[in-house]
C-alpha cells in the first residue's frame, strides 16, 4: 500500500517562505491526484491545493497567488510552496491520495 510522508513544516515568521515535500512510498500512475490540505486548531480540515483534471492548479482565495503546489514524478514528489505566510497559516498540513493520508508537518507562522 502507499504511504504518503510530509515534510519541510516549522516556525517561520510572518511574511516568510515554506515548502513542504509529500513523498509518496512507492511510485503512484498519477501524481495529479494528490491533495494538499491542512487542519488548524479546533477547525475542520480545508484544501489548500490541488491539480485539476485540466493538468493545472486550483487553490481556495484564501493562499491563491500564495501557495504553488507542483510535482517532480521521478522522485514520486508532490511540493506546496508557501509564499508570503501568514499568522492565520498555522496549521498541520496533509497530503492526500484518495483514501491515503500522511501523518502531516506543522507550520507554524508567527506575527
């Protein structure tokens, strides 16, 4: 079975730069469709990244123009690139393939 691992979480502060790393234990036929999601504190768990059907990105108001996510297939990779962090941020960021979950990596923005 696949495993997904995220990585690159930590402290940062407030207009600061992340990029969090899912690799995936196995090679997955289609890395499109990984999802990054993060859940904040006493929170339901959002999308905050996601390739489209059409091969390109979509993202909630929230982080667009912010966050990137992008994929390298031959290291079985899925990146979010977190630009111009913000305090409202903070949260334990997943990546997700279908009905599989990874353990998640804090961001930690502070103001």
């Amino acid at each position: 079975q696949v495993q997904l691992e995220e990585s690159g979480g930590g402290l940062v502060q407030a207009g600061g730069s992340l990029t969090l790393s899912c690799v995936a234990s196995t090679s997955i036929f289609n890395l499109n469709a990984v999802v990054w999601y993060r859940q904040a504190p006493g929170k339901q768990r959002e999308l905050v990244a996601r390739f489209t059907s059409r091969g390109s990105e979509n993202y909630p108001d929230s982080v667009k123009g912010r966050f990137t996510i992008s994929r390298d297939n031959a290291k079985n990779t899925v990146y979010l690139q977190m630009s111009s962090l913000k305090p409202e941020d903070t949260a334990v960021y997943y990546c997700n393939f279908f009905t599989i979950w990874g353990r998640g990596t804090q961001v930690t923005v502070s103001s």
